[in-house]
C-alpha cells in the first residue's frame, strides 16, 4: 500500500466566463511527480473549481493508495472535504468526493498551504491553471 501527496487549485477567471483546475500528484517513496492535469470549466466559482480540482486528484489515486494527503491554499475546499464545516452548497461536488474517497476507504489528510507564498507545487498548480486558461483563450480566438 502507497501514500500519495496531492496538490490542487481551482480559479475563477470573470472576463473569459470559465474556471480552471489543477493537480498534481507525488508517491511519496520515492518521492516523485507521478501525474498532473489541467483543465478549464465553464462558468464554475472559485469553491467549486477549487472542489473539483481535489476531486480530480483523488479520482485517479492509484489502485495501491491506502492514504493520501491533500494540499491546496483553499480553507474552504478542504475543510468542506474533511466535514469541519456545515455543507450547505455544492453539495453535489461534496457527495461524489465522499463517494470516491468511501468507496476506496483511503485515510486522507489535508493540509494548508498559503497562496504565492513560494511552496513549489502549489504555485505549480496555479501555473497550470494559468496555463489552461490562456490556452483556452487562444483557442477561442483561432
């Protein structure tokens, strides 16, 4: 059984209408970049997108997972997912994560992280978000 690290964000951009997401995920023996991905959303809140990012994340945890810590600079996102809030939105995001994690039983930790504060995977993932962002809006000008 392996223990994964997990690093999101989720951003709202108000002049392209759209979201983004991102994760990336570490093994943590050895302790490597196993996977990233970006994305845009159409029309999400940045809560939403942040969820969705984490989402993302654990929904391709590898078969081998028994745990996995979860880092995003979101207060709101992970404290919805550990339950240390009252769920009175996004509910539907909320229940396909406890779907997810339930359904594989993984112990899951979350952590804080301050945004643009100069953790490397953290402002991986808002690069990423960026990133889909402007590739979206080059497309859409094509």
């Amino acid at each position: 059984m392996a223990h994964y690290l997990i690093y999101t964000d989720g951003a709202y951009f108000p002049e392209h209408e759209r979201s983004a997401i991102a994760y990336v995920m570490l093994g943590t023996f050895p302790n490597k970049e196993i996977r990233r991905h970006c994305q845009t959303v159409k029309g999400e809140s940045s809560g939403r997108a942040e969820l969705k990012a984490i989402i993302s994340g654990v929904w391709v945890l590898p078969d081998d997972a028994d745990s996995c810590t979860i880092i995003s600079d979101s207060k709101y996102a992970l404290d919805a997912c550990a339950g240390r809030c009252t769920r009175f939105k996004n509910n539907d995001l909320l229940n396909m994560y406890d779907s997810i994690i339930g359904g594989r039983n993984i112990n899951v930790t979350y952590c804080w992280v301050k945004s643009h504060n100069g953790n490397f995977y953290n402002e991986l993932c808002d690069t990423l978000c960026n990133k889909a962002i402007n590739d979206f809006s080059i497309n859409k000008n094509k």
